[in-house]
C-alpha cells in the first residue's frame, strides 16, 4: 500500500505480535521487499464509467521495519512513501482484481492517470512528495486484531483503527489484510473531468502483505 503504503496498510502490516519478546527487550524486524506487497484500487463512478478504468497503485518496493516491545502497546513502526516511486496498473495486480480490472489501459492511460494522481487535487507531489505512515498498539484476539495508524499526507496527520493478522514464526514475521478508506477521509479530491461524468468513486480498497526477517 508506492499511490496512498493509504496507507494502509502499510501499518497493520507492521503490527506484530510481541509475545515472543523478551521483556523489556525491543527487537527488530526488517522488511523483505521481494516477498511483500502493497497496494491499493481506485474505481471508476457512474455515469459514464465505460469511458474511464479503474486502476491499481502499488508501493514498488516496500521498505521499512518493525519494532516490538515487551507487549502490545510498545509495538511501533513507521514509513516513508515517495509518491513519484507509485506504480499505477501493474499487469498482475490488475489481473488479479477480477472483471472490473480485465482490461490493460494503454501506455498513455496510465501516463495520464500517473499525472491526475501526482496532481494538486489528489495527492499534490510538488507540495508533499512523501507519504508517511506510523503504527502503533497492536491489540485484539487473533480473529480481531487491530492497530492504530497515523497517515500523514498533504499535510495533515490522520487517525484511523484497521485491521491486521500477524504471525511470528521465529525470526520471521508475516502481516496481511485489507481495509477500505474515502477520498475524503484522506483529504483527497476523487479525480472528474467532464462536469463529473467520468470521475473516480469515494472508496479505495487497501490490501497489503507483508514478510519480514528478525534484523541480525
């Protein structure tokens, strides 16, 4: 999760679960970029949708760590995003996204939907190149889990609770989930041209998988 690691879930991805700690002791988990992935889909509204695609955003190369502490509330993590490094319509994230991803938009649709997104209605790249996402307190059952993340993005910092599965399995951590956040709650405007005819929808769908290595 590089358009909005929205986030996302870039956090939950980090939210490990501690119990293995030592207590008192902080122990680090760095990211295996080859094997995680984050990403998020943006989707095309009425009325004339069939003039426009809907698309996927990816972080290319996920890259951060994760610090637990002796329990839950001192688990920590953070993340930098520069947003000229976001990969729009990555062939097989789109194949993966079902009928409303079937088709593969042209080389100058995604030039143009790259220049929409790094515009100053969306994510404005010149103000604010960088997309920062931190995690914290980790809690819930192993069918609930969830963790607090701060977004920060066009200046503001934003709060949200998402959701999150973590396993450590010795010295490897794994992360997955997905969540759905609005346009507005990121302070974002949705992208419309045509007096809104062809524009993009509120939602966003975040999905991230995360692995990760105990750091020597």
């Amino acid at each position: 999760m590089n358009y909005l690691r929205i986030c996302g879930l870039l956090a939950m991805i980090l939210a490990a679960n501690p119990a293995g700690a030592q207590q008192g002791a902080s122990e680090v988990f760095e990211i295996d970029a080859q094997r995680s992935d984050i990403h998020w889909r943006v989707y095309r509204d009425v009325p004339l949708a069939r003039f426009g695609h809907s698309h996927v955003i990816s972080v290319g190369v996920p890259d951060g760590v994760v610090n637990l502490g002796a329990d839950p509330s001192q688990a920590s993590f953070e993340l930098e995003i520069p947003v000229a490094d976001l990969i729009v319509d990555d062939p097989r994230l789109r194949s993966e996204g079902g009928e409303e991803f079937s088709s593969q938009p042209s080389a100058e649709d995604i030039a143009g939907t790259r220049e929409n997104m790094l515009g100053e209605p969306v994510l404005d790249g010149d103000r604010f190149p960088l997309l920062r996402v931190s995690g914290r307190n980790w809690t819930g059952p192993a069918e609930a889990e969830s963790i607090d993340l701060t977004i920060e993005i066009l200046g503001r910092s934003i709060e949200v609770a998402v959701p999150t599965q973590v396993v450590i399995d010795g010295d490897n951590l794994a992360a997955n989930g997905s969540f759905t956040l609005t346009h507005e709650t990121l302070g974002m405007q949705p992208f419309s041209v045509m007096m809104n005819a062809v524009r993009v929808a509120e939602g966003i769908d975040f999905f991230y998988e995360i692995h990760a290595e105990r750091a020597d």
